[in-house]
C-alpha cells in the first residue's frame, strides 16, 4: 500500500475544517442571536460630581433600560462613577419602579447593576407597594410589605415584613410571599418550625371592581 502523501494528508484536513465551519454556527452569527442589551438613559434635573470619594449624586432623576424605569426624588452612587457593569445606586424619595403593566413604589431602594443591566431593586416603604394588570383579570394585582426585593432577572417580587397580596378577589397574607410576574403565580415563604402560618381569604366579588380590599396583617382573626 502506498504511503500517504503528507501534502495531501494536510489539504484533507483543511476541507474537512472548512466543511464544519460551514456546518456550524459562526461565533459572530450566535452572537448576532443573542438580543442586545438595551441602552440606559439617564435624566436628572441636577447633577453633582465628587471627583475625590469617586461618588455621583442626581435629584429629579430618572434611569430608563428597555421596558424599566426608576425614577426618584434623589440618587447616589458611591464608588463606581457613570458605570453599570457592576455597581449599586441608592435612590430615595418617592422611588418608582416601572415594569410591563404594573409599578412598584417605596420610600428608598437600593438597585444593583451587573452586566450593564438592571439586576436587582431591594425596596423599603412603610409599605412598600406594587400592583400589575393582568389581562386575565379584571382588577390588577397588589401587593406589599415592608420590603419588596424584585429580581429583574428572574422576574420575581419577593415580599417580606407583613407580605400581602390581592388578586381583585382572593387575600393573601403571611410573613414572607414570592410572585411570579412571567408567571403569574403567587406562594408564601413560610420557615418550617418557625411557627409562621399563611392566610387566604376568599371574598365573594362584590362586582365593583374599584372596591378596595381591607387592610389585613399576619395572625387576624376572620
């Protein structure tokens, strides 16, 4: 048998490369499919620099990413500059926070940014509070607490310190709640051996859908 040729040998292997080139997606093509991150828009009526501790304050200010919005009376961050690759801004005065069909309002909240995208809101009130319409329902969705953690990522509000949520009609009440906005699903976070108890009420529809729910708190008595 005859020996093979070492030119040929190499030639057989550079079509074979070309072919599954061809065969495979390029990395530029899988790139290319992969949505692209939406700009962030700052708007402040005020602006202040301190060059020396590297920390930004606005007032009036409002960051908008894609569907996302927050805006509040004042926000700082320390550290970090005009970045958002990984860095974590304090607002405070009447923040508000907008996402598809609903909004989340808090005395103050701390927002943290990975990857140039808003990742994480923790926010406080005395309640804080959020409600989203539904096309499935005829009332929107409420809820609130003394803290509302929303995870942008995974789209969830986790309510915590005197959680309640109300669907137009059925109550939830229980220490700590989880809502699904993609999914629409809510569930009480209830530590086994703590003692901790959830409560639902179920209310005939009165047929007013503006008629307020009544306040509830953890341990009521129906």
């Amino acid at each position: 048998m005859a020996a093979s040729n070492p030119d040929q040998t190499l030639l057989w292997v550079l079509l074979c490369l070309h072919l599954a080139a061809w065969a495979t997606p390029t990395s530029a093509a899988a790139t290319a499919a992969v949505a692209p991150v939406p700009d962030i828009v700052l708007d402040a009526g005020s602006s202040q620099i301190d060059y020396s501790a590297n920390r930004l304050t606005f007032t009036d200010v409002t960051i908008s990413q894609g569907e996302l919005r927050i805006r509040a009376d004042k926000a700082e961050a320390n550290g970090t500059g005009l970045r958002f690759d990984d860095s974590r801004w304090e607002f405070s005065g009447n923040v508000r926070i907008v996402f598809p069909n609903g909004t989340l309002t808090a005395s103050d909240a701390s927002v943290r940014f990975s990857g140039n995208r808003m990742a994480l809101a923790q926010a406080r009130g005395a309640p804080a509070q959020f409600e989203q319409q539904l096309a499935s329902l005829p009332r929107p969705v409420k809820g609130r607490a003394g803290r509302i953690d929303f995870d942008f990522i995974a789209q969830t509000l986790k309510l915590s310190q005197d959680a309640w949520l109300f669907d137009g009609r059925n109550e939830m009440v229980s220490p700590a709640l989880l809502y699904d906005i993609r999914e629409q699903v809510a569930r009480s976070e209830t530590k086994p051996g703590a003692g901790e108890r959830v409560q639902i009420t179920i209310r005939p529809d009165s047929g007013d859908p503006s008629a307020p729910p009544s306040p509830a708190k953890p341990g009521d008595k129906r």
